[in-house]
C-alpha cells in the first residue's frame, strides 16, 4: 500500500509519493500522510505529476511524445498513476506495472461482450501483445492500429453459424440417397436484389451502424473524464 506524503502549509492540496524529491522542500514538522491515493481524493488532494513511475518517463520522452501527439492528432493525459491517450478511432492507458518498470499498453473495451479486463490494473481495458521500451513506440503503434481501423471499419461480429449438418439414422440415407444429400447442403446466400439480399444488407449497415456509435461513444466517456 502506497503512503502518500502531504504538507499542511500548502494550499495546492497535492500529495507526494516517499520518493518524489519534491518532499526535500517540505519541513518534517508539516509533514501528514494519506494511507492510499482514494483516501488523499476524498480529502480533495491529488497526486503529484513527478511521483509516479510513468512520469518520471513521460519527462524523459515529453518534447518528442508531445510533438508526435500534435503531428497526428493525439489527446495525452498524465493521470495518476497512468498516461491516458485518445485517438482518432480509441481509448488507450498507458501504465508502468513490474519490478523492472515496464511499459503496457491497455485498449479500451468497445464490445460489451468482452466484458472487464482480465487484470484489476486497468478495468474496462485490455491488454496488448506488442511490447516496446518507449512511450514514442506505442504510439506510432497507435497510429498504426488507427490506420489499420481506417481500411478495416470494426463491426460487431455476428454469431457463429449453427451446423446445419442433419444427423439421420444409416437407413435413411439408404431409401433417400440423392433427396439426403440435399438436407445437409449449406445453405445458399441470397442473389442480389432479392428481397433476402436487401435485409441482410440492411441488417450489416445497422452493424456497422451500432459498432460506431460505441466507438464514438467510449471516445466521448475518455475526453470527459480526462477533463475532470
């Protein structure tokens, strides 16, 4: 459990980590302490921008992550304990987790099927596989998956066919031969400009339809809650 540092001569109301260097400028005798970052909230203290392990990051890469967040439309965030990044098509976070101080990148969940993350580090996120050194490296990976998203528009998947396989006794097959073979025949898609055609057709844009509006939706909850 984290021990959060604050001074009680400050008016900014903003707690520090045991380590942050800021605390040399604070006298011991002023010194009060919050048992978690939840507590330090509740009494209206946030925590400090320098403390955290992705901060001490973000200062090392900020002229080049910044210049590349304008360059390709970027929205970038230092909260707490991670980096929140808005792209033209998602949501992302970006955490520091591990003992040798790794960087993960988090996708926000868009289908509601998926439901939470599989860790408790980032609910409502889920990991990716790529990996690199630097904050500069997930986002051109970012960049990447936008432009993939720009080619390949995400819908909803639809439900996996039903085997239409007919499994019958031997003797059936036997006394119906030919009129058998036609019960397990895959059934056929529709021609076009038949009145089936046109329903599936509607049906995939109202997909297409649902699936963007989540999307935009997911951005929306994101550039709220990074305005707070």
């Amino acid at each position: 459990m984290a021990i959060l540092i604050y001074s009680t001569n400050s008016h900014r109301k903003i707690a520090h980590l045991s380590h942050c260097k800021i605390l040399k400028r604070i006298p011991k005798t002023s010194r009060r302490t919050f048992t978690s970052l939840e507590e330090a909230q509740a009494h209206g203290y946030r925590l400090c921008r320098c403390c955290p392990a992705i901060a001490v990051k973000y200062r090392k890469e900020r002229r080049q992550v910044d210049q590349y967040c304008r360059d390709n439309g970027f929205i970038l965030k230092l909260l707490d304990y991670s980096i929140h990044i808005i792209s033209k098509h998602d949501c992302w976070r970006l955490i520091v987790n591990g003992g040798n101080k790794s960087l993960f990148l988090y996708h926000k969940n868009t289908d509601k099927s998926r439901g939470g993350s599989r860790s408790d580090l980032v609910p409502g996120f889920h990991s990716q596989k790529f990996r690199t050194d630097t904050i500069l490296g997930y986002l051109r990976y970012i960049s990447s998956h936008d432009a993939y998203r720009e080619e390949h528009p995400c819908t909803e998947q639809p439900p996996a066919p039903m085997d239409r396989t007919i499994r019958v006794p031997d003797w059936v097959k036997d006394k119906y031969g030919g009129e058998y073979l036609s019960l397990i025949m895959p059934k056929r898609r529709p021609a076009r400009g038949t009145r089936r055609y046109r329903k599936e057709q509607a049906k995939k844009k109202r997909q297409k339809r649902h699936a963007a509006i989540i999307r935009v939706n997911a951005l929306l909850d994101e550039l709220a809650a990074i305005r707070l």
